[in-house]
C-alpha cells in the first residue's frame, strides 16, 4: 500500500511509485520518468528509500528522505509525501526573453538571492518550475555562480507544455523557481588541463557545451578544445558569431557546425555530426580525450557507445541526454 495526502493507494506487482500515484490520479509532477531529470522527487514519511531511488540526488536531499518516485519499487507499505518546493528551490525572475532562431529561446533568469546558484558548475542543469507547476529540467548555458543569472537555451517542442507556455506566455518579471543543480556534466577544472576536450551537441545540447568551453577557457585549460554543433539547417543553428569569435581570440578552440541542408561555408558543413566528431577524435590522442555529449537522448547514447568503441575511457565520457518526458509507464 502507498500512502501519499490523506489517502492510501494499492501498489501492483512491481510498480513504481510515481507510476502508482499517476494511475490514481494524484498531482505527482514528473517529465523523464528514468532517473534523470529529477522532477519527481518525494520525500520518505517514516520509511528509508532504496539506493537506487536516491542515485544522483544532493546529499542534503538524500539525508531528509528524499527520492525519484519514478526509481522507487517497494515491496512493503511506504508513505510519501511531496516535497516542500519552497525549501528545495531558489526564486527567480525572468530578465530576459531573445529568441536566437526560429525555435530556440534564450531564457534568462536572475535568482533573487544572487548567491543561491553559487554551487552551480557551468553546464550542469536547473529543474526549472513555472506558475502553473510544470517542471522541466534545462542546461545552465553560462557561469552563473557569482551573479546569480542563469541563463537557458530552449527549444520549441511540438505540443510542450513547458516550452509552449515559455514561447507564448512567459514575460519579462514572471517568478520561476529553480531547483538543483544537478548532473556531472561540466569542465573538471582539476583533472589533467592538456587533455583534449571533444565536445558534441545537436540542437539545444549547445547550451552545456557553449557554458563548458567558456570554463574550460576561463580556467586556462592547455589542451585542444574541439565543438562540434549539428542542427537540421543552417537556420536552426545558433550562436555561430559568439562561437567564431571565441575561436578568434583562442587559437586552442575551434567550432564547427554539421547541418543536415542548407549553405557550406568555412566552419560550417553539410553532413553528420557523429560521423564528424569521430573524425576528429581520430586524430586525437584517444585514451586521454574527455568527451562531452549533449542534447537529443538518441543521439547522445548512440555517440556515447561509439566513442567508448573507438578507445575513450568511459571515466571520461559525459553526457546529458536531454529525455523528454514519457507518456507511458516504463
Ligand atoms: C538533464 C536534462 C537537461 C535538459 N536540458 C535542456 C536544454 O538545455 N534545452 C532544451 O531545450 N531542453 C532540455 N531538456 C529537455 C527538457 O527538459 C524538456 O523535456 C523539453 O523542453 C520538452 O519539455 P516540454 O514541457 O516543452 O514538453 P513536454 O510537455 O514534456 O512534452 C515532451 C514531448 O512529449 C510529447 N507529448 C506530451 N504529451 C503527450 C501525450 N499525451 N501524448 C503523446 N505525446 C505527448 C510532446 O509532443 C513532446 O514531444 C533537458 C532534459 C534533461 C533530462
């Protein structure tokens, strides 16, 4: 039996308890449903959650009992209860709102509390909750440790709740709450500075990339710093002046941008992203590249076995699968 309010809901064989809580209608926020993104954390009444449940969480969230529902098999009675958003979040306000192509949103917003984000490494990733309770994980684009100011890039996503209320209702002032960080994906700034750095991202995946070579510059990394950015269409990239100036000022960076159609030019090229990042990472210095993947979950899983196929230690493999939300229990 679940327990989660006033009520107590019977658990079938197996299940999880976000599934459960979902089948009886009860308003449990989630979006990936695998463990990733964070968005269905409850917290423990009385009961301790298993490992699993809790694998990725902070250590303040994992010592008060809080878990994923969606990680969450009992096999004896629990109760649950949602967690207290106030305390698990940082208020912010939207200060900016800029579309940077035809369907990406660059999304800014400051903390109120301009220290709160202070432990939030560029491009690990904020749960972001607007005011009708929708929840979704997005990429921290910038180094917001010292201001405060977060700043997102977001796609338009056919029939999304999140994003269709962002490109259609969101205003400048509007109050978001922000929960996390979370994820691993970010420059080590204490592991070797010579390694080469070959960083991969499709469509909005640019925004942990863009966040992680700015680090890895401001940190004086040594080694070679490779980014490759795929998109369907020269109009659907973003940023190309940002990155080519950068790769200006810093002979060790270099950008280049796969599209599937549309115009060739000098950093710029019609064809694959994965088979161009395999490209370059075979004139790399395998065994010590660290690789960053990031964006489309297929995309990033599939590129994700063929680095470590082609030598790349799996230590330094980092990825942020960006998995949608699931329409069905799994
Ligand atoms: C770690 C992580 C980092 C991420 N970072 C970013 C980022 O930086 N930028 C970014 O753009 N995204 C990012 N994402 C993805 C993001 O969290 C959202 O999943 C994405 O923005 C879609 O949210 P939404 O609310 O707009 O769509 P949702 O409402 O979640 O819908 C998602 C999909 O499900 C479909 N769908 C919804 N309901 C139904 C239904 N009833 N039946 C059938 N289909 C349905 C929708 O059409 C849509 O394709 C990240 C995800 C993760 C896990």
């Amino acid at each position: 039996m679940l327990g989660f309010q006033a009520g107590h809901y019977p658990l079938a064989d197996g299940e999880s308890v976000l599934d459960c809580l979902l089948r009886h209608q009860q308003p449990v926020p989630y979006s990936c449903k695998a463990g990733l993104c964070q968005s269905c954390l409850v917290q423990a009444v009385d009961c301790q959650p298993p490992a699993l449940a809790t694998r990725g969480l902070k250590a303040t969230l994992q010592s008060s009992g809080h878990a994923m529902a969606c990680q969450w098999h009992p096999d004896s009675d629990v109760c649950v209860r949602l967690p207290d958003n106030q305390a698990l979040s940082v208020q912010g306000h939207i200060v900016g709102l800029q579309q940077l192509n035809a369907v990406v949103m660059k999304l800014v917003v400051q903390a109120d509390d301009p220290t709160a984000l202070a432990e939030c490494h560029p491009g690990q990733y904020l749960n972001l909750v607007n005011s009708a309770g929708t929840i979704r994980s997005y990429s921290v684009a910038n180094d917001c440790r010292q201001h405060g100011r977060a700043e997102f890039h977001i796609a338009a996503t056919a029939q999304g709740l999140f994003s269709h209320w962002l490109f259609n209702a969101a205003s400048l002032g509007d109050v978001l709450q922000m929960r996390g960080p979370a994820g691993s994906c970010f420059y080590v700034a204490d592991a070797d500075q010579q390694q080469p750095l070959l960083l991969v991202g499709v469509g909005t995946g640019l925004a942990p990339l863009y966040a992680i070579v700015n680090d890895a510059l401001a940190q004086g990394h040594q080694g070679p710093i490779l980014l490759v950015h795929g998109a369907s269409s020269t109009a659907s990239l973003y940023y190309r002046a940002e990155l080519r100036a950068l790769a200006a000022s810093h002979s060790k960076f270099s950008y280049s941008a796969l599209v599937r159609a549309g115009a060739a030019d000098a950093d710029c090229q019609q064809g694959d992203a994965a088979e161009s990042a395999l490209a370059l990472l075979a004139a790399l210095p395998v065994a010590q590249t660290r690789v960053y993947l990031c964006g489309n979950a297929a995309f990033v899983h599939n590129l994700r076995k063929l680095v470590f196929m082609r030598g790349v230690r799996s230590a330094n493999i980092f990825c942020d699968p960006f998995v949608e939300r699931a329409t069905q229990s799994n």
